[in-house]
C-alpha cells in the first residue's frame, strides 16, 4: 500500500478496494451512457420532425415569392394589351380618314404590325395564367404537407418532451450515484479513467483469464498475477483501461455473449 493519505477521516482506498469501486464505475456509467444515447435518439427524433417542416416552409415562401412576380408581370402585360387595343383603335379611325390606297396600305400594315403585338401580349397573359394555376396547386400541396408536418410534430412533441424529462431525470439521479461512487477513487487515477473512458466509451475492463476483457489484449503473466492478487492497479497496455480482477467473475462460467 501507498504513503498514508494527510486527511485523516478518509482513508486510502487500498488496491482491492478501487478495484471494487472501479467495477462499479464501469456499471454506473455505462447506465448513463445507455441514457445519453437513448436522450440523443429522442432528440433527434423531433429535430428531423423540424427540419423537414422548415423545408417545406422555406419551399413555400419561395413559390409565394414567385407568385407574385408571375402576378405583377402578368398585370403589366395586360396593361401593355389596353394600350396596344387602343393603339388598334386609333389606328382604324386612321384608316377611315385615308385619302389615297398609299396611306390606306401604310395604315393596314400598321394595323397588322399591332395586332400580331397585341397577340403575343395575349400569348404571354394566358401563358401566366397556366403559370400561376401551377404554382397556386403546388402551394396548396405543400401548404397540406406543412400542416401535417405540424400536426405530426405536436403529437411527438409532448411524448418526447415526457420522454425526455423521464429519461433526464433518470440519469440525474443516476449522475449522483456515480460520483458518490467515483469521489471514493484517488483523484489522478479517476481523472485517467475520465480520460479512458471519454475515449473509449468505458475507462476499466476486467482481467480474465490473462486478458482484458474489453480489448481482449493479452496481459503479460507476471502482470496478470499481480493484478489478480490486488498488489497493483494498472492500465491495460493496449487500451489504458485500468484492470480489476473480479475473482467472482472468473470463478464463474462466462456471461452470456451480449
Ligand atoms: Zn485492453
């Protein structure tokens, strides 16, 4: 055993003791990491919920934004149309004040000339007609998919919203019980085994039969025996994870495979 600790109330823990504490760290934050992931999924849950609703809006706001140029421009081609009507009109008084065939000629091309214009106009004004009929159905499409991406969200929302606060306040509790359990391991080696275990999803491992049982490296003899005896508590050479034996565990036939 080590040099005695200066705090007289608390006694060093001896090896075969943090090998003990170890074991149940490894238990304790496995439990929480279970919830974390399991708090993660919820989340995500309704965050994909979400971004397909803000897809469908930004989709929406595009189309209602394209609505109204189609709209403007087809009100500007319309007034175009009034103007080139009334060119046509003006155009056939000419007509009836013509003197000669010359200026009737001139004034009838003229009357061609407008009218093939005014055609056009009325092309493009039907045209955008169909334009904004399309756009108008697609909007209402995408309106009925907003709602139900709303519809959807607010039923999810409450349950992962109860789904969370369980699960939140699950491992809240379980987070106490694990650092009453960490506060009894000597604060260098539970700082390593955070370091392990934010690596490698867990920061100790048992020794059986000569090998860690989490990277299943196998350990040198003279190492393992001292393990197994409790003289010291070591890192596993391959992985860092600190190695407890568990004469409990080895005694016993192996745990289901998991
Ligand atoms: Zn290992």
């Amino acid at each position: 055993m080590g040099p005695p600790r200066s705090k007289k109330d608390t006694p060093l823990a001896t090896v075969r003791e943090q090998m003990e504490i170890l074991k149940q760290l490894v238990v304790a934050d496995e439990e929480i990491r279970k919830l974390d992931l399991e708090l993660g999924k919820e989340k995500e849950s309704i965050d994909g919920l979400k971004k397909d609703l803000a897809k469908v809006r930004e989709k929406i706001e595009a189309e209602r934004a394209q609505y109204d140029i189609l709209e403007a421009d087809r009100g500007a081609r319309i007034q175009e149309g009034r103007v080139l009507g009334q060119q046509l009109e003006r155009s056939r008084e000419k007509l009836n004040r013509t003197r000669n065939e010359k200026e009737a000629n001139a004034v009838q091309r003229e009357i061609e000339e407008t009218r093939k214009l005014l055609r056009d106009v009325e092309d493009a004004v039907g045209r955008r007609l169909i334009e904004l009929e399309e756009l108008k159905k697609a909007i209402i499409d995408h309106e009925e998919e907003e709602a139900g991406h709303s519809a959807k969200i607010a039923e999810t929302e409450g349950a992962v919203s109860q789904k969370l606060a369980e699960v939140g306040g699950e491992r809240g509790t379980k987070a106490v019980a694990r650092d009453l359990i960490a506060k009894n391991l000597p604060i260098p080696t539970l700082r390593k085994y955070d370091q392990v275990r934010a690596k490698r999803n867990s920061g100790a491992a048992r020794l059986e039969a000569g090998r860690c049982r989490a990277c299943n490296m196998s350990i040198p003899p003279q190492l393992a025996q001292r393990i197994m005896r409790g003289d010291i508590l070591e890192q596993c050479p391959s992985c860092s994870r600190y190695l407890y034996a568990d004469p409990s565990a080895s005694m016993s036939p192996p745990p289901p495979s998991k």
